[in-house]
C-alpha cells in the first residue's frame, strides 16, 4: 500500500509498505479523508518529537474494512471516526480521569502509524462510529472538533457574554461556533488574514477585526462599552497574542489558551495585572472524553461552511504547502480517492 511518512530530517515521502494485519482487537480501516493539521508541520520542523519513519494524519474519518475476532463495537462497512491516543492507564493521571496528561501518551501519525495511507489498524475501541450519511470530509473533523469541545469545556462560557477568539484557523472556526451555540452575547474574531475573517463570519462571529489595523484597539473597547471581554481565546499559539488576549479581557476574565505555541516561545506576563484584574489563565489539551460528543455534533455546526482543499497521497506536498499558507480554510488528504 501507500503511505506518506514522515522519514526524518524534515522529510516527507510517499512510501510503499505492507498492508497492516488486525489483531484480534483491532478493525482495518480504509482511510477516506484526513484531515493536515499544525501538528503535522511542527513534527516535520522538528518542533514536536516524534518517531520516524512514521505514517503521519491523526484527524481521520475511515470505512471499517475488515474486524478483529475479540471485536464487538463496529462491523465492516461501518463509517468511523479516529480518536488518536493510546494512554498507559497506569499512571497517575491516567488513574484519576485525566489521561489526556499521561506523560506516556501515544497517538496515531505522531508515535504511532497514522491515517496517510490507503489502509490503518487501529485498537477497536478508538473507533468510534459515525452517522452513514456523514461526509467524509466532516468526519475528519471530528477529532479537531473534539478538542475544540474540551478547550469550550474548560472555559465554561455562560450565556450572555462576551467573547473575543485571536485567529480563525480552523481550530478558531470550530471555538466560534461553538461560542455562537453557548449563547455568547457578542462574538469577535481577531484575524489578520481577510480570507479568514470572512471564515469567522460564516462561523457566526458578529465582527472580524484585523489586529493591524490603526483602530484596532478602540474598536474592541467599543464593542464591551469600554468593560473588556469575559472570555478572550488564544487559538493561535503566540505569546504576542496572550499579551493582546490579557488586554482585552475584563475584569473577572477567563482566558485560554488553545493554540499549540512553539516549545521556545515564552509570554511576558504582569502579575499585577492579573492580580489586580482577577484573571484566570486556562490550558487545554486533547480531547479527554470529547470524542464521542464531537462525533454526535459534527452534522450540527454547519461545518460545510468550510472552504475544503483535497489532495491524494501523492499531493501530500502540494497539500502540506496549502496548509502553511492558508490558501483554504482546511486542507485534507484523500488516501483511496474521492469516489466514496
């Protein structure tokens, strides 16, 4: 079969491999459409450790091909959904309902083989199945999505509120819509790019602000009457943005941070601020449990609003540099094909 992995040195190549066999708990997958995220290009920059050779894509949506014998949750034609972390359930997190913090974590496309490839095995139980008539193309939504839940989660909007969300990739797109759907008074998205705040528009935002502008600053004062937003998202990953986020927030605020920053990357903070303004500053990782819940919501957000660009296994460079720049709203790999 073919593959893309990830070899090392900041490459990647189109491979060819065996064809994977299920164990007894497994499902063989027929990989339909995966999703190219951040985290695939900070693992082939060298940002993110992983273990190469590696079959890269963890956002997958996939046809189940072929069960294990132990199996008892999907059957062959199922359509499923990835959910990419194998925990250790030893640890002490992992013992205390918070997996997602296993130091010994392993993921699909990162330590694990992904979904880049015409066939995937995958344990049953990260299989979740999919409504039949969901695109594909939304399927391999889902696992952004489910992170996206958990990061709304942690941050425990309540309705009647205001809320500011720093970049409208398409991480942002997911955390405006589901903002929009928590009841969120006003929703202004905070995007240099003008593609992408004509996204947050069609995801709900009210306004899309260019943080370059002259008037930037007044503009925000403006839409709180001068009070600042109770909940500011950062789903860039900039210690800039958390030091834009910090002066937008209200007093009271809860900001978050949801974009995966660079390792080196360091915030400059003012403990007086957050003192004097009683901040809360909140992390979110993964999708602990929000799996499940993104699959059940991901024909509901009106995702198809969405500008999609789909590229096949031997594209996937074509595909990693549409990512970079943002020519689409989300880029996505099609290992068999579009003939679904």
């Amino acid at each position: 079969m073919k593959a893309v992995q990830y070899v090392g040195d900041h490459t990647v190549e189109v491979v060819e491999l065996p064809i994977p066999e299920p164990g007894p708990a497994d499902v063989l997958l027929e990989p339909l459409a995966v999703g190219v995220c951040g985290t695939d290009q900070h693992i082939i920059e060298g940002d993110y450790t992983s273990r190469p050779p590696i079959t890269l894509g963890h956002e997958v949506c996939a046809r189940v091909l072929e069960v294990g014998a132990a199996t008892r949750s999907v059957r062959p034609g199922d359509l499923v959904t990835v959910e990419p972390h194998i925990y250790c359930g030893v640890c002490v997190h992992c013992q205390s309902g918070r997996p997602h913090l296993c130091p010994e974590r392993q993921a699909p496309g990162v330590h694990l083989p992904g979904g880049m490839a015409e066939r995937m095995v995958v344990p049953e139980t990260l299989a979740y199945r999919l409504d039949p008539a969901t695109p594909p193309l939304l399927g391999a939504l889902v696992e952004p999505l489910a992170c996206a839940v958990h990061g709304i989660d942690r941050l425990a909007p309540v309705s009647g509120s205001s809320a500011a969300v720093f970049g409208v990739g398409p991480a942002g797109a997911l955390l405006i819509s589901l903002l929009r759907r928590a009841g969120m008074s006003t929703v202004v998205a905070v995007e240099m790019r003008e593609q992408r705040r004509d996204l947050a528009l069609r995801m709900g935002a009210d306004v899309a602000l260019d943080p370059t502008d002259a008037g930037f600053a007044d503009t925000m004062a403006e839409l709180t009457r001068g009070d600042g937003f109770r909940y500011v998202v950062d789903a860039v990953g900039s210690s800039k943005v958390l030091a834009q986020a910090t002066a937008v927030a209200a007093r009271g605020a809860t900001i978050l941070v949801f974009g995966v920053a660079r390792p080196g990357d360091r915030w400059e903070v003012s403990p007086n601020e957050i003192y004097a303004k009683e901040l809360s500053v909140l992390g979110t990782a993964l999708n602990p449990f929000t799996h499940r819940r993104a699959a059940d919501l991901v024909n509901t957000l009106g995702l198809d609003q969405l500008h999609l660009g789909t590229f096949g296994l031997d594209e996937v460079h074509d595909a990693l540099a549409a990512q970079a720049d943002g020519r689409v709203d989300k880029v996505l790999v099609l290992p068999n094909g579009s003939s679904w």
